[in-house]
C-alpha cells in the first residue's frame, strides 16, 4: 500500500464519509435531538441527571464507525459459541437494561432517597397517585388499536395504487409495555418491557425517561388548562407529624400486601421497600447514604448512557418507533389530567381543602412532578407550599406503577400460559 491508497485508506474511515452514506442524514438529525436535549439539561435545569448521560449517550451512538452502541453477539460454530462483545454502551444496555438489573437498583436507591411521611400523614392521596395511572391502562388500548389504524393507511394509499407499507400492529405485551409509558417512570417501563417485549426496550426506555426528564414542560399547561385561578390558590392545613414507627412499618406493611395480593409486582415495590426500610430504620446510615448516592449516582451514569444508546438513528426513526413516543406522550398528558380531575373532584367532597394541582403529581417522576405542582401554585400565590402535599400522590404514584406493571406481568403470563 502506497502513501496515497493509506490516505484514501483513512479517508474511508472519517465520519464526514460516514455521514455522506446512507443514513448519514438521519445521524446528524439525531445528533442535533440529542445537542437540544444538552441544552434542555444545562440551560433549563430539566432533570440534568438524565438528560445529560442521556444525550451525550445518543450523540456517541450515532457517530459513523465508532460501533459504541452495537450489543453483543453470540454465533454458534459447530459445537462451540462465539461470544463478540459489542460496545461500551451495549454492553451497559445488555446488562443493564436487559437484563432488567439497573431498574431494580434505582428502586432501592429511590426507597432510600423518599419519605412516605407525606403520604401516610394524608393517605387519601393515594387515590391521586392511582388515578393518574388512568393513561396507563389508556395507551394499552391504544397501542391494541394502531394495527387497524396502519391497514387503514394501507388500505388508503392502495386506492392511489401506492403502497404504504405501514406495520403498527402491537402485541399484549408490547402494548402493556408502551402503557406504563404513562406513568413516567422510566425503571418500571425497563423492567415491564424486558420481561414482555424486549424488542421495544430501547424506544420505551427513550420515551419513558424523556418525559420524565420534560415533566416542567408538558404538565404546565395541562394542569392551567383544567384548573381556574380560585382553584390553584387554595392553601392546604399542614401535615400532621408522622412517627419513625409509622414510617419503619410502612414498608413492611405494603411489602406484606405486596406478597398477598400482587407477588410479580415484587422485583421493584420490594427494591423500593427494602431501599426505604434502610433509611427509616436509623440503624443502617452507611447502607443508607450508599443507596442515595453512590449507588444510584452510578447507576444512573450507565443506564442514561445506555438509553442514550437507543437513540441510534437506524433504529429509533422509525414509524412503530414514532408510534411508541406519540402513545407515551398521549398517555402522560392523560395520566396528569386525570389526576388532576380526580383532586377536583375529591375537593368537592372533602372536609379539608384540596388544590387539585397536586393531583398530577400523581404520575410516577419523583420528586420533579411534586416540584412542579408547588411551582405552579406559587405563581398563583407566592405564599402557597403544596410541595409536601404534593409528595403524597408523587410517591402513591411510584407505588401505583409498580402495582400495575405487577398486574400486566401476571396478565400476559396468564394470557400466554
């Protein structure tokens, strides 16, 4: 090889060529998704945590040549298995996300990062927490419906002699998966999809943690849109004090019911109880302080990585793709409103009053919903501090997506059996 043929050579290789080649225009879009989601982390201060790892993670995985995303490959040979380990990031997202393993350990880090104070003071807020779990249930219906809807699209391009070729058909699985979308909790739509529909993993994994990470963007107008002003400025009594035997029994309480009524829900609401029994306990400071920062720092470091992974423009512009975001977002937008409602409507009937903008911190974005929800208030009255109240339903809603991620696993296994 000559001088000139070892330059064409790396040539060959650089990413401008890889950018002019097929897809090359698809990478620099996602490229540029992926820079506004930086500066959605950096500038507006949205959940910085996960957008960060996240966008960078996309920028890296569409990068020409690099082969940072690819996961890894086992091919049999005769008698013997050739293992091929993909890149960085695929490695993170096979062990990880896959696996199912990353959603497990946030639980416990999110148990021992959360106080149930709020929500065992004023317990009628878990009805917030479930009700916002509505879209759930909402874009599972949903998802159940898009396959007439793309043979309607067929159909209509076939009378101009044209040929669509649009498959939106999803299974149960994948459609329960796709709903839990809605509660915008982005360890239980990993975990649900790992086990129902590990094809979809990375654009649930994608959608799951982008709306978590745009909750101060799209909740807003939902929660003004259904609220008046009279309504947003109600102030709420303060909480009574909740005792540390109140709030040590707590997790053994709902782990107990867990067990009795609901035991494929127990992967993540018993993560999540073992993580808060830790700090309840008083005893464990060091188990503790590990889960809250340590440990759930690292975590969220690989598995922002790895979702960012999926952000690869081969795989995420996509038509089902698209789909999977639109029905997250639908079902979000639906989860929020309908806690919403159900804050209005239990205001009528309660003795102590209620601001119904609590009710959309029933969706599952800890504790970014609740901020939001006291954010709100306050630019109605600056004297208005729901975020403590807020935290009831935010949390009751970690709970209720836990519940109904357990009850789509038993669903399809039975439906499967």
């Amino acid at each position: 090889m000559d001088f000139f043929e070892a330059l064409n050579a790396i040539w060959r290789t650089t990413g401008i060529v890889g950018f002019m080649q097929d897809g090359g225009i698809k990478a620099i879009i996602m490229i540029v998704v992926c820079l506004v989601l930086i500066y959605l982390a950096i500038a507006k201060n949205f959940e910085p945590l996960l957008l960060l790892p996240i966008g960078f993670g996309g920028i890296l995985a569409n990068i020409p040549f690099a082969n940072i995303a690819a996961g890894t490959t086992h091919t049999v040979i005769g008698n013997e298995v050739i293992t091929q380990y993909g890149g960085l990031l695929g490695q993170f997202f096979d062990i990880g996300l896959a696996s199912g393993m990353f959603p497990v350990l946030i639980f416990m880090g999110v148990g021992a990062m959360t106080d149930f104070g709020p929500l065992i003071a004023n317990p009628k807020t878990a009805i917030l927490g479930a009700a916002a779990q509505f879209g759930i249930f909402l874009a599972l219906l949903g998802a159940l419906a898009m396959g007439p809807v793309g043979e309607g699209i067929n159909s209509f391009f076939l009378l101009f002699g044209l040929e669509a070729g649009l498959d939106l058909s999803f299974g149960i699985g994948e459609a329960a998966s796709i709903g839990i979308i809605g509660g915008a909790d982005g360890p239980t739509a990993i975990f649900t999809t790992a086990a129902l529909a590990p094809e979809l993993l990375g654009p649930i994994a994608v959608a799951a943690y982008s709306y978590m990470a745009l909750v101060p963007i799209i909740q807003p107008p939902i929660m003004k849109l259904l609220t008046t002003k009279e309504e947003r400025m109600i102030k709420m009594e303060q909480l009574r004090e909740v005792s540390q035997l109140e709030k040590i029994m707590f997790p053994l309480v709902v782990l107990a019911l867990n067990i009795i009524l609901l035991p494929s829900a127990t992967p993540l609401l018993g993560s999540l109880m073992f993580g808060n029994l830790v700090k309840e306990s008083g005893v464990a400071e060091r188990l503790s302080k590990t889960l809250q920062n340590e440990l759930i720092n690292i975590v969220t470091i690989m598995l922002g990585l790895a979702v960012g992974s999926k952000l690869e423009a081969t795989s995420f512009l996509e038509m089902r793709t698209i789909a999977i975001v639109i029905l997250g977002l639908v079902a979000f937008s639906v989860g929020t409103a309908s806690g919403v409602i159900m804050a209005k409507i239990m205001n009528k009937f309660s003795k102590d009053p209620i601001n119904p903008l609590i009710g959309s911190a029933g969706v599952s974005a800890v504790p970014m919903a609740a901020r939001v929800s006291n954010k709100v208030g306050q630019e109605e009255n600056p004297q208005n501090f729901l975020l403590m109240h807020a935290m009831g339903p935010n949390v009751a809603g970690v709970i209720g997506s836990a519940v109904a991620a357990g009850l789509f696993l038993s669903l399809v296994g039975f439906l499967g059996s």
